[in-house]
C-alpha cells in the first residue's frame, strides 16, 4: 500500500508540494479534533474536584475552557478547508495534465500502435481509467494518511496522559495491519482481473453500438445481444467473486478495529475501578478509543481501490511510455519533390509487408500501384508519409532521407486522400478549412469548387455552416469524399498519395469525383493507388506488387505486351467494367 502511495505520489509530479501541504493542514485538523476530547475530559475533572471538595471550579475557568473548545472546533473546520482547498483540485489538475500528454503521445506513435491496440481500450484509458484516477486517486491517499495521522497524533496525546493505554492502542492498529495486508494481497491478486472484465465490457459495448446496422442487416441481433450479455455476465461474475473476498477481510479489518476500542475502553474501566484511574481519563481514552480506530475503518476500502488504482496506472504509464516515431531532425526546405524507394523493407509483427522494393517517382509524374488484395500497396503509402518507418533500406524526398528530415516539414509537403472518409464533428467550413487553418473564406469557397461540392454545400439550409455530426453521417459517401478533396485542395501539398479515393462510388459521384481529383493533381507529384482502369491507363509509370514485391514495372503499354500479373489484372477489371445485367 505504501509503495502504491508513493508511486502515485510521484505520478502527480509538480502538484506534490500542495499535497504534502495538505497533510500540514490535515495534521493541524487532527490536533483540533483531539483537543475538545482533552479540554471536556480536563472540565469533567475539575468539576469533579470541585464536587468533591479538593479545587474550588471559578468561573474564569468555565469560560476558558469554553473560549478553547469554541476555537478548536473554529480551527478543525478552517484546516479541513485549507486541505481542501489545496488538495482537491490537484486530481483533476492532473488528468488533464496527462491526458494532453496521452494526446501528444497517440498522435505520434506509427499506425501499427492503432493495429494492435482496440480503440475501445484506448478510449477506456484516456476516459475511464484516468476519470477513474481523478475521482479515487488524491481521495484514497487522503483517507489512509489523514486516518493514520488522526491516529497517531491522539496516540500521541495518549503517551502524555497514559502511556500503557497508548501501548494497547498501538497494538490494536498493528492487528489491523495485518488484515490490511491480506486484504491488499487478495485486491492484488484480483485488480487485474477486474480490470480487463471492465475493457472488454466497454470494448464489447462499443463494437454493438457501431456494428448496428451490419447487426440489423444480417439479423443477428441473437448473437450481438449474446455476445454483449456475456461480456455483461463475465463483469458480474468477476465482481462478485472479489466481492466475496474483499468482505471477509473487510469485516476483519473493522471488527479488528471495534474490539480494540472496547478492549481500550474496559482496561480502562478496571483501572477506574482498581483506583488506577479518574473518570475524566476513561471519558478521555474512550471517546479516544472511538475516534481514532474509527478514522481508520475506511482504510481497508482504500487498499483495494488502491490496488485498482496501481493496475490503472500500469496501463496508463503503458500507454504514456509507447514508442512513437521520433520527429526530430533536419529544419528542411524541399526544393523538388522526386521520391526514391531504396531497398525498401518493412515488417509489422515480424510479418514481411514489403521485401527489398526500389523505385524512383520523377516530380510532377503519376505513379499508380496496383496488385491484389494483401500486397503491400497501401503500406507502402503510408511508409512515405512516415505512418511507419521503414526496417530496411530509405526513402527520400529530393534525395533527403526522409528519417532525418522534421517529421512536420515533411507532412507539410504530403496530402492524403482516403477511401474511408473522417470529417470531425465540426461545420463544413472547418472540416476543408482543417487543410489549411490560415486560408481565408474566399480560398476554401474556390477549393469547394475545384473538389465539385460547392453546389451540394450550399444546397444545404445552413451550408457551409452545417454541422457534421457522427463523421457526416448524413452526407452520401460521394458528398463526404469530394469535401475531404476539398480540404486536401486547400492544403495545396507538393506530394498526393490517393489511397483508392475512387472505390466503391456510383458512376455519378465518381465522374464528380475524378473531375475533383484531376484538379488536386495537377501538376503534383502523384501516387495512385486504384483500380479504376482510366486513372491507371493514363498514369506515367505503374508499379505492380505482388506478396510486398514488385514483380513488374513501366507504362500501361508496356506492360500489357507482358504475360504477367498487371496483364491479368487489367483483364479482370474490363471484364468487370464491362459487365451489366441482360434481360
């Protein structure tokens, strides 16, 4: 327990001064709710002497006493606000803090982090794991050090009036220890269970959510509901099996705690009763008794939250330490944009992707890749833009390795254009205007009108004001591809890599689409990969992959002279374009 402390301690970094800042205030909370106790136990005695006849009570006295409980019960509640008022904002200080941190870290990490990770368990994290920490983490050291400084400090005070029942008190919270240990190795032992039972039911429950309309299309609603009420039961079950466990200890812990206060309490009643003792100090060391083992009762409810809390920090620090791509480099200004593939390769999970590829893309050329599903085309892309980096082998930009170029300098010279659209929860104005932040109205106006949605925009009630919410799910997905042109327009890069921009289109969008695209390109130093037969046709050079490899290389022509893969694929694509239903 008190290493997890320490290691959240440390994890809370710059906030530390104002945590222990807080326990100053916490101790100074503990003096003034231990100090009405001595005062009335002091009061009782002198009003006892007084009915006795051995000190005469005057009233100076009385009002003193008074005066000193009135400013410790004062001082008590102005203590618990300082240490609130330096304390509690310091979790969500924190979260925030680590969650730009996460941001930072997710946006430079190469794609294959996304590939082995589900979003569903990096959302848990960012959201729920460091919601979790915010809530419970500053919270559970509060409970654990303020109970045990609420503890000491009136053991403290015990030594002074009586040092043999100060010895029982101690002992007392030693059992207590011990069944604090048990309870923390079995949290221990179950936190992680815990804890991967809550991703998957969060995992579980987004995949329903977004999987919906295949679910409702296949009619498996059945097996979806299955499925998520398994995941539902696994939760439940986990839960209640570390229920089981955490009450027995639990209830050890507290009742640890209840027997050391009536076994303070009738010690003291026999002291009394053998002369030992005043009544005065066994009214002061069983409210004491009570006091103090009660500050400690919520501790065992902290050790297994802490235990919950030290698995989170696991995977957050996981999350936090990924490897990401390094963007230092060379300040470089590109004065040509030729691109050179050299003894290119790249594996992913020790999986060759691409093997020993090289080529050379001229300035101001079109390159079209194609092969068959599987072959590396889209890696390879994305190894330009850095998405990854390469095993083996370079590639560079104007004959500048790419790796040792800013990472920013070169996504500044690279516009991308996918076949799976994102368009962020914005208006449409800021969706193209995401190309280029310092463009004015009028240029993202003539870049809706090149990427041909300019019209459809504005057919809309509100339009270019119009909000896209869930990733423009109102939009068809010809309307959604010609904005996400639109912004590539704007950004006005040097380099175009068109990652099957065309597929899966009806004959009309597509027509508006590939007018869209011819603009972009113009002039550029352009990647295609597509299987529309027009956009390979007329591109200036065609690399054909085959298993990561390139099997064949050169013009349309030259290619359909050989007896090789591009030949057969052309082939099947006229045969599928040429294909219609008869009557």
């Amino acid at each position: 327990m008190i290493k997890i402390m320490k290691r959240i301690i440390d994890w809370i970094g710059p906030y530390k001064k104002r945590l222990y800042l807080g326990f100053v205030f916490s101790f100074f909370q503990s003096v003034c709710i231990a100090l009405p106790i001595v005062i009335t136990a002091n009061g009782l005695q002198l009003m006892l002497d007084d009915y006795h006849g051995k000190k005469t009570l005057d009233i100076h006295t009385i009002w003193f006493l008074l005066l000193l409980l009135i400013l410790t019960v004062i001082g008590r509640f102005i203590f618990a606000y300082l240490k609130a008022l330096y304390q509690e904002s310091i979790g969500y200080e924190i979260s925030a803090d680590h969650r730009i941190k996460m941001g930072n870290t997710l946006k430079r990490v190469s794609l294959g982090f996304f590939h082995k990770h589900r979003v569903g368990d990096i959302n848990s994290a960012v959201t729920t794991d460091l919601s979790f920490f915010e809530m419970m983490g500053i919270k559970m050291i509060d409970v654990v050090i303020n109970g045990y400084i609420l503890t000491f400090t009136m053991i403290l005070f015990l030594l002074f009036y009586q040092p043999r029942m100060a010895l029982v008190a101690i002992c007392g919270v030693i059992v207590s220890f011990i069944f604090l240990r048990l309870l923390q190795r079995h949290s221990r032992n179950n936190a992680s269970s815990h804890q991967k039972s809550q991703h998957q039911l969060v995992s579980s429950t987004l995949e329903y959510l977004r999987g919906m309309s295949v679910i409702k299309n296949f009619n498996q609603e059945g097996i979806a509901s299955r499925n998520l009420q398994e995941a539902f039961h696994n939760s439940k079950q986990i839960n209640i099996m570390i229920q089981k466990g955490f009450g027995a200890f639990n209830v050890g812990h507290r009742l640890a705690l209840k027997l050391a206060s009536v076994f303070l309490v009738l010690i003291a009643a026999y002291m009394v009763m053998n002369g030992e003792m005043g009544l005065a100090d066994m009214l002061l060391i069983t409210l004491f008794s009570f006091v103090m083992f009660d500050s400690l009762e919520p501790i065992s409810d902290a050790t297994h939250v802490l235990e919950t809390i030290n698995n989170t920090l696991d995977k957050l620090e996981s999350l936090e330490n990924t490897t990401f791509i390094d963007e230092q480099g060379t300040d470089t200004t590109l004065t040509q944009y030729s691109i050179q593939f050299d003894q290119v390769s790249f594996s992913y999970d020790k999986r060759p992707i691409i093997q020993d590829v090289s080529f050379t893309i001229k300035e101001g050329t079109t390159t079209a890749i194609v092969g068959p599903s599987g072959s590396g085309k889209t890696t390879l892309c994305n190894l330009i833009a850095r998405f990854y980096d390469v095993n083996n082998g370079a590639i560079s930009i104007d004959n500048i390795n790419i790796k040792t170029m800013q990472l920013n300098n070169l996504l500044s010279s690279i516009s991308m254009v996918f076949q799976k659209v994102y368009l962020f929860n914005d208006t449409i104005y800021h969706n193209i205007l995401f190309g280029n932040p310092y463009a004015s109205q009028d240029e993202i106006i003539e870049a809706a009108k090149k990427a041909q949605c300019h019209d459809f925009i504005m057919s809309l009630e509100k339009g270019y004001d119009t909000v896209l919410n869930d990733g423009g799910s109102s939009l068809s997905g010809g309307e959604k591809q010609r904005i996400s042109i639109a912004r590539a327009i704007l950004k006005n890069a040097p380099i175009i890599i068109l990652d099957e921009a065309t597929a899966s289109l009806d004959p009309e969008n597509e027509t508006l689409i590939q007018a869209a695209l011819d603009e972009l390109i113009q002039g550029k130093t352009t990647i295609i990969i597509a299987h529309r037969l027009a956009t390979i046709e007329n591109a200036d050079q065609i690399i054909v992959l085959e298993d990561g490899k390139i099997v064949q290389k050169g013009s349309h022509h030259s290619l359909m002279k050989e007896q090789g893969v591009y030949r057969h694929f052309i082939n099947i694509r006229q045969g599928a374009e040429n294909w219609k239903l008869t009557t």
